[in-house]
C-alpha cells in the first residue's frame, strides 16, 4: 500500500514530495531536492505550482484588457528582459520562470489577446511566429527536439493576455502534458 504523503520544504518554501510519498507523475518536475525521507524529491509547485499557475489565470482572465500587459512592456523595454531574437513584427525572450532548461517566449509586438481571437488577417504573422520559433530553438541547440505551447483563455491556463508561444526544451518532455 501507498505510506502517508510526507512533505519536505525545499528553497523558496516550494513544496517537495519523493515518489514514495507521492507517486503522482503529475507533480513530476526537473527541479529536485530531498524528501522526509532523505530520498530525491520532485518538485511538485514548480514557480507557483499548478495551482498557482491556474489562479493566475483566472485572475487574468478577470483582468484582461484592463491594462498594459507585462509583455507589452517589455516590448517598450520598461521592464527588463533577456533578449533573444528581434524583428518588425515579434519578440523572443527567455521566461523569468523557466519549467525546462530551455525556456522562451515568442510574442508579437502587435497585441492579439488570445489565439483564438485571431482571424485571417493574422495568419501571415501567425506563420512568422512559428518560423522564428524554430529558428530560436535550433540557435538554442534543441537539435533533439522541444516543445511548443500556446494556452488560450482561462481553462487552457492563460495568465498573460499576449498571445504567445512557450518554447521548451533541452530535456525529455513527459506525456500527457497538463
């Protein structure tokens, strides 16, 4: 049988759970640390965790369109960011939170709140994104392959209304996501 779940405290008060406390693959993260019982833990709440992840979203879901979106600003550089690749139409930075070795966001500078609001006028800057991200990927070394997310609305766990598109990798990606 299953032992009771026991539950360390790793950095930043992120909770940890070993396999033998907590089976679940869904908590099955990168990050790792040591549980109760001195074995490798997973981290369970990866940058605010699922749970804080889908509060965010429907947090922002409320908001949307109220005000400058974080994206935005970083597109009038007011807030700071690691900037990996520029042109007329897009921008491609690297997630303050990353959930792989590799993680980056390609945006349009256009904003588009979600994609889908998007109609087909927008499919020409939509394509662009696409292309820019996998140049950035292969520039980043993903020769083995990433993954490519886009969360649209509050059940797809949108936090930010900008569309963009997640780029992850550098590590194997587990199945099924979410």
């Amino acid at each position: 049988g299953r032992e009771g779940r026991r539950e360390g405290r790793g950095e930043r008060g992120v909770s940890w759970v070993c396999r033998r406390c907590h089976p679940c693959k869904v908590h099955d993260r990168a990050s790792t640390a040591r549980c109760a019982h001195g074995r490798t833990a997973r981290c369970r709440c990866v940058s605010g965790g699922q749970d804080g992840e889908v509060g965010k979203a429907q947090r922002a879901a409320n908001e949307a369109g109220t005000e400058a979106t974080i994206f935005s600003r970083i597109i009038a550089r007011t807030v700071p960011a690691t900037i990996l690749y520029e042109d007329e139409e897009c921008l491609v930075f690297r997630d303050v939170a990353p959930q792989a070795p590799v993680h980056f966001l390609v945006i349009p500078k256009r904003p588009i709140p979600r994609l889908s609001r998007v109609g087909p006028q927008d499919a020409q800057l939509l394509g662009h994104l696409m292309v820019v991200a996998a140049r950035t990927a292969q520039a980043e070394g993903l020769s083995d392959g990433y993954r490519l997310v886009i969360n649209d609305g509050k059940h797809g766990a949108q936090s930010v209304y900008h569309l963009h598109l997640h780029v992850l990798g550098g590590r194997q990606m587990n199945w099924p996501p979410g």
